[in-house]
C-alpha cells in the first residue's frame, strides 16, 4: 500500500498496481491497475481517475472510471461524472455531475 502524506503535492501523472491512499493535493491523472484508491478526508484531487474500487472521504473534481465500484462517504464533495458498475451514495455526499452505470465495463475501457 502507498500512502500520499497530507503534505504532498503532486501534478502529473500518479501510476500504481497497489493500493493508494491520499492524504494530500493530487491534479492530473490518477490510474490504478490493481488495488483501491482512498481518497482521504484532507484529500484534494483535481484529475482523471482510474481505478478498479474507490473510496472518496474527501475533495474531488474530474472524471472517475471503475471497474468494480465508487463509493462516496458522508464527507465526500465530488464533482465530475462516474463511470461504474455500482455507485454507493452516503447520506451526507455532496455530489455534482453524471453518474453512468454500466454493468458490463470490463478493465482497460
């Protein structure tokens, strides 16, 4: 598991085949092979988002594709569209844009 700490800030383009969890500033892209990505509640994320499972607690903007699931937690601010067989709304997420469900996306769409 990769953690990115609260005090990192990073532009461009984050890759990884584990688990990543986000404490701090990410814009750009972001994509994921394998694993989840947690964007933590002092997250702040400005990208393109690719991942097979995600957990947002945090700030997020752009377009998010997963393959298995999206899950916005009662802190979550998301703003963008998601792409997802399955999208989990907590009461509480506030979120801005288009969802599209689609059950039958398989990996590297």
């Amino acid at each position: 598991m990769t953690t990115i700490g609260a005090s990192l800030i990073i532009n461009g383009q984050v890759t990884s085949r584990e688990d990543i969890t986000i404490h701090g500033r990410v814009k750009g892209e972001i994509s994921i092979e394998a694993g989840a990505l947690l964007v933590a509640p002092t997250a702040n994320i400005d990208a393109r988002v690719r991942a097979p499972r995600l957990t947002i607690h945090g700030t997020m903007a752009g377009d998010i594709s997963a393959e298995e699931r999206v899950e916005l937690t009662d802190t979550a601010s998301v703003s963008g569209t998601l792409l997802s067989p399955a999208v989990v709304m907590r009461e509480g997420a506030f979120f801005n844009g288009a969802i599209a469900i689609d059950r039958h996306q398989k990996k590297g769409r």
